[in-house]
C-alpha cells in the first residue's frame, strides 16, 4: 500500500487526476459511511480518517478485495486542516 501527502493528494487532484476520496471515519465524526460496493475498483482510491490509521486498515482491506490503486491519505483530516485548508475543523 503508497501513502500519500494531504499536499501531494492536493497537488493530483488540481491537476485534475480522477481519485475517489472514501472517507472512513465514524458516524459521530461525519455522519456518513464509506460503502464499499459504491466504489469503482478501476478507479484510484485515496482513504481518510480523522488520524490515518484506521485509513490504512480500510486501504489495506481494499486491496485484498482486487482494488490495485488504494492510497492512505498520511495524517488524515487533522493533516488536511493544517496543511492544505484550515477551515476544516479540528478535533
């Protein structure tokens, strides 16, 4: 499994590479769940948590159900907040 920057993930998406964004933090931190039949496994997959660590295990776990390109996004939300868009809040 790669690991990838909040600024490097940044930098892909601005250039307008496609990269599904699955977001696996827990309802009480956002009120939605990443679905796993909703995803397109052709498609690369950047995964998100608050930290990045249960990131890792949900990119670990997309790999072994056949997806080839899963990115954890390093540092998750608080990463994001404070390098690429602080008005994400912190928690």
């Amino acid at each position: 499994m790669e690991e990838l920057s909040p600024t490097a993930f940044a930098a892909r998406r601005a250039c307008g590479e496609q990269l599904t964004l699955l977001d696996v933090r827990e309802p009480w931190e956002l009120e939605i769940a990443g679905r796993i039949s909703e995803l397109d496994a052709a498609q690369p997959v950047v995964v998100i948590c608050h930290s990045g660590i249960r990131s890792a295990r949900v990119a670990h776990y997309l790999e072994s159900q056949g997806f080839r390109a899963v990115f954890n996004l390093i540092g998750g939300t608080e990463a994001w907040s404070r390098l690429i868009d602080p008005k994400v809040p912190r928690y």
